[in-house]
C-alpha cells in the first residue's frame, strides 16, 4: 500500500508541474473582433496573429520529440458578438484532441463537429465558434489543474 501511495502521489507532483508548466508563457493576440490568449494555467499555444475572419494560431509540441501530442488551450474574450473563425496549424503531430468548449473552465462540452474542419492530413484544424459577450475556453481536453491534482490526493 506504501508503494502504491509512494507512486501516486511522486505522478501527481508530476502531472502538477507539468500543468504549472504549460500557463508559462502569456501569449496573447487581438482583432477588433475578440482578444485570444493564453495566459491562464494549463493554457497552450504556440503562436498567434489576427486574421481577417479571426486568428491563427500555431500548435508546437511541449516536447519533441518525447511527447509530441499537440495540446491545446486558449481563451476567446469576445469585443462584439458573433462568428469568429480560428484556424489552428500543427507543425509535427496531426490534430488529437476534438475541441471542447467552456465558459468557466470547469463544466465543457464538444464543439459542434459541423464546426470543425480538419485538412491536410489534421495539420490544419478551423474553427467556426459563436460569440456571445462573456469569455469562454477551447481546449483539447478538461483542464486538469494545481488544484485538481491536490484535491485528488
């Protein structure tokens, strides 16, 4: 039973810095339509620009090449409600993880697959999201934070 515990929790330390780790970087780009950012915990993107229908974002593994899984996490704040058009691009792995969605970073839900394109062999995944006025995430997967882990131990 020691060992068992001893194992758990060495992975949910583990899995805490890992976490702690991804919301480093507070990247950030902006339209006259809507900010995206990723400056939150458990947040990633690798690149970002303003488009004319929305943004572009660039998708780097964490780390290549021992995982190259192409995760994902950002935040849309809107300026005006509407369409907004997102287009992702992955420069090793193809696109994994269906997008989910929330607004508070807690309860998600699948986007809508007839939302979702992917292209040229899932190196290029578009979004199309509705946007209302309050801000709301896009992730690969539930966000499993700090706080998370801690509760689960």
């Amino acid at each position: 039973m020691g060992m068992i515990r001893m194992g758990r929790a060495a992975l949910v330390a583990l899995a805490a810095a890992t976490v702690a780790f991804l919301g480093d970087a507070a990247l950030a780009c902006e339209s006259d339509r809507a900010i995206l950012d990723a400056d939150f915990e458990g947040a990633r993107m690798s690149a970002c620009r303003a488009t004319r229908s929305g943004f572009a974002i660039a998708i780097e593994p964490e780390n290549s090449p021992v995982n190259p899984s192409p995760w994902y996490a950002f935040r849309v704040t809107p300026k005006k409600p509407g369409t907004i058009k997102i287009v992702m691009r992955y420069s090793q792995a193809a696109h994994r993880y269906r997008p989910k969605r929330s607004e508070d970073a807690e309860n998600w839900r699948l986007v809508d697959p007839g939302r979702v394109r992917v292209r040229n062999k899932g190196k290029r995944v578009a979004l199309r999201l509705e946007m209302g006025t309050a801000p709301f995430f896009v992730a690969g997967q539930e966000l499993l934070l700090t706080a998370d882990y801690r509760a689960w131990i």
